[in-house]
C-alpha cells in the first residue's frame, strides 16, 4: 500500500481531487458488525435511557472524541467549542487511528497495525498531519465503520486546519460556474466583498450577538434581489479575528448563503483566503470565494449538516439576523407570505449528491411531536415549539435530525434562546407572559438527538 500527499497551488473550478490519494483494496469489518463488539451510538443512547442516565444531545461514535466540525471550529463530544490547534490536531488524529484499529477485524487489524508501523509520522515530522490523515483515511476504506463519511468529512477539517495547502484543484473551461448554474435555478449572485461591503451592494444588518459559534467578531450584511429571474435573499457572515504583535486584523470566515424566495433552493459560499484588514480593492465571488465541492474538498465543512429546516438559514428572534426584508431591517414582525427570510416552498441546497439532504421529519415523529400534552397550571402556560416552528409558522419547519445539527444546534438553542425569554411585540401574547419551554417537546428533541445516526 502507498499513501500519496498532493500538493498543488488552488486555482477557480470544482475541486477534482482531495487531499490526499490512496491505494487500498478489499473491505474490513464494519464498526456495527454481527459480533457486537462495538455498540452503535444508538446503542449507547437507548442503553443510558434505559438505565436512568441523561444521555449527550447528540449522538457520536463510540469513542469519537469529536461531535461536529465546520467554519472554523470544533465541537468536542462534550460539547465544548476548541480551536483546532496543532497539538490538538495530533491527539485527535491518534484517537482515530487507535479506534479504527480497535474497530477492525483480526486479519485486517494486523495488516493496519503493519501500515501504522510503517507510515505514522512522528510529532514535528514534514508533512505530518496530511501523512497521518492519509493513513486515517485508508483505514477508514478497510475498516468501512458506520458513520464513515462523518470521520472522513472531519479528517478532511482537522488536516487543512494546519496544513491547509493540500488541495488540488483542475479548472474546467466548458463546465459552468456554480454561480450561473443557481441563477438557473432561481437563487441570487451574492455581490463581491470590500472593505466597505456597503459599497458593493450589502446592506448592513449590525453585530451578532446571538452567536453559537463564538468565533471572531461576528456582524451581518444582506442583500436582497428583486429581480424577476432571482428574488431571493443573500446573507453575509463576516467573522473578525483582531490584530496581534505578528498579525493584521482579518476576516477569517465569510459565510454566505443566497436562497431563491420562489424557487426555494439554496447556495453556500466560503472565502477562499483570510481577508486582511483593511481590504484592498474587491474579493470577487468568483475568484475568493470557494464553492461547495471546494469547501469539503479543502476543510471537510459540509454546510447541510447544519443548515436545514424550511428556511437556509439560522434565525434567533430579537437577533441580528432576525431581519423582516419586507421592511428591510430589523426586528419580529416577519410576515411569512412576502418575507425573504422564508422561500414559497421547502428549501432544496443546491450541492453534490454525497452532502445530507434537507428532509422533513418522519410523519411518525411529526405526530408523536405535535401529540404531547403541554402542562398549563393556568398561570404559566409550557410554551409549544410548534406554536412558531410548524410548516409556513413564523419559525418555520425544523429540518430532519442528524449529529452536527443536534450538536450544533439543537443542543445550543434549547433552554438558551429558544423559546425566546418573552414574547416579542406583534406577537398573539399582548401581556408579554414568559415563555416556560415544553417540557415534552424538549424531552423529545433530546431523546431524538441522541439517537440520530451520524449524517
């Protein structure tokens, strides 16, 4: 077997090739596998039901060290929010291979045990996050673990964090760009970036406050199009990491998601290279930012995991992202029929087949969902999820579980800005009574979580 690392400059196209190539044949044992060594994450989860214990909200793999990953950041298996650092990295990688292995057959263990001997690099060696991620990748083609595509995904993330320059990228002259191929489909082009975006055509939507990610200075910009082929809505998430002693400030991550308000389909954008302070000239869309197969390829982010539900986006009431775009500014009046906020149908990402779709719920668990009887003591009513997240609700649908999403954001909204503390002005509560969360609903959302299969 060899492990191959490519290095080459990133050029503007679909990204042809990862990070790294392997050659492997044959296939190991799968981590569920008929023995039962290992339980499943399901497993787990119905076992710590069973025998009293509070299961995590969100379901991993039996060891995995890691619940999500995206723009930046890690959510570990406890929840905590860590900066994928280089040490953090190497321990991460090693607690991959030790469970691979742990997870394989007899025959296929020593083969790997074989590999590892001779491939895993030392700490501090040339190239040694890509060469350990190489070998983490080709045990995951032997071992064929369940929730494969989730490690791999991660690997891709925690490599490029450090080592960001493996990628490789081919253009191809005669495929269209992903911007044209959504304007046929009715979603907006998202319009270049400056050091003033204002000049550019983004509306200025203020500072982030409700921000699960906590990562660098968050402000929001939008644009809304009116244009008859694309009415829709883009929005922009800059994320400003300050200056230090060797370090301009800079933008590190600018997230954009366009959504086309008939159409109801989805498009994602990432910068291309951090954006250094002040910006000079303008970062084009086509240029520097990358595209969905661009942004897997380089970090593993898979923008589906969390961005589901009837609505792209990720919406706090009494947020700065909570924007009305019939009045073209802040604030909870969000009327649904004319909102851009909200697309006329389901929303439908337009991104390669291999990301999770954005599925309803079961209609099982939809009616287990809506059957649960609220508490009412006749003071202080146990507020309904459904009173705002229900199909063309003010909210909207929630989108079908899955690990990053209940990691993400299931798990960070719960109790803390959903239900909203009070209700809002506009709102069918004139005396303003608190919200008290659904008991029920909450238990629901948890159980469910933690035993969701990985997507």
């Amino acid at each position: 077997m060899v492990i191959r690392v490519v290095k080459r400059p990133i050029t503007v196209g679909a990204a042809l090739a990862a990070l790294m190539q392997l050659a492997a044949v044959g296939c190991g044992t799968p981590l569920d596998d008929a023995q039962g060594q290992t339980p499943s994450a399901a497993g787990v989860a119905v076992a710590a039901l069973e025998q009293g214990r509070a299961p995590s909200l969100y379901a991993v793999l039996p060891g995995d060290p890691i619940a999500a990953v995206g723009h930046g950041v890690v959510v570990t298996a406890d929840g905590s929010i860590v900066d994928p650092t280089p040490d953090f990295v190497r321990n991460t990688q090693r607690q991959y291979i030790d469970l691979l292995l742990g997870a394989a057959g007899a025959g296929v263990r020593e083969e790997l045990e074989q590999e590892r001997l001779r491939s895993e690099p030392e700490a501090g060696a040339d190239r040694e996050f890509a060469l350990r991620a190489a070998l983490i990748d080709l045990m995951l083609d032997r071992v064929q673990p369940s929730g494969a595509s989730d490690i791999s995904a991660k690997n891709r993330f925690l490599v490029y964090a450090v080592e960001p320059v493996d990628l490789a990228f081919v253009e191809d002259p005669n495929q269209k760009t992903y911007a044209q191929t959504c304007r046929e489909q009715g979603v907006p082009t998202p319009p270049d970036w400056a050091d003033d975006p204002a000049t550019t055509g983004w509306t200025s939507g203020g500072r982030l406050d409700v921000d699960f990610l906590q990562q660098g200075d968050a402000t929001v910009w939008y644009k809304v199009s009116t244009d008859s082929a694309t009415p829709g809505l883009c929005v922009a998430l800059p994320r400003v990491q300050p200056a230090t002693e060797t370090e301009s400030a800079y933008i590190g991550l600018l997230g954009v998601i366009c959504q086309g308000k008939v159409s109801g389909k989805v498009c994602f954008w990432d910068n291309r290279e951090k954006f250094y302070l002040p910006i000079t000239g303008t970062k084009t869309i086509a240029a520097d930012f990358v595209t969905p197969d661009e942004i897997e390829a380089r970090n593993g982010d898979r923008c589906t995991l969390c961005h589901r539900g009837e609505n792209a986006y990720i919406v706090h009431p009494g947020s700065n992202l909570d924007i009305d775009l019939t009045e073209h500014g802040a604030g909870w009046k969000f009327n649904v029929p004319e909102s851009y906020l909200r697309a006329n149908q389901w929303v439908e990402p337009l991104v390669n087949g291999a990301w999770p779709k954005n599925e309803r719920w079961s209609e099982d668990d939809w009616n287990a969902f809506t059957d649960i009887q609220l508490a009412d003591d006749g003071v202080t009513a146990e507020t309904s999820c459904i009173h705002c997240h229900d199909y063309q609700g003010t909210g909207g649908e929630l989108g079908q579980f899955g690990t990053q999403y209940c990691s993400t954001v299931m798990s960070r909204a719960l109790d803390r800005t959903m239900p909203p503390l009070a209700y809002l002005e506009g709102t069918d509560n004139p005396d303003k009574k608190p919200h008290t969360p659904s008991i029920g609903h909450r238990d629901f959302i948890t159980s469910k979580c933690a035993t969701t299969p990985n997507d």
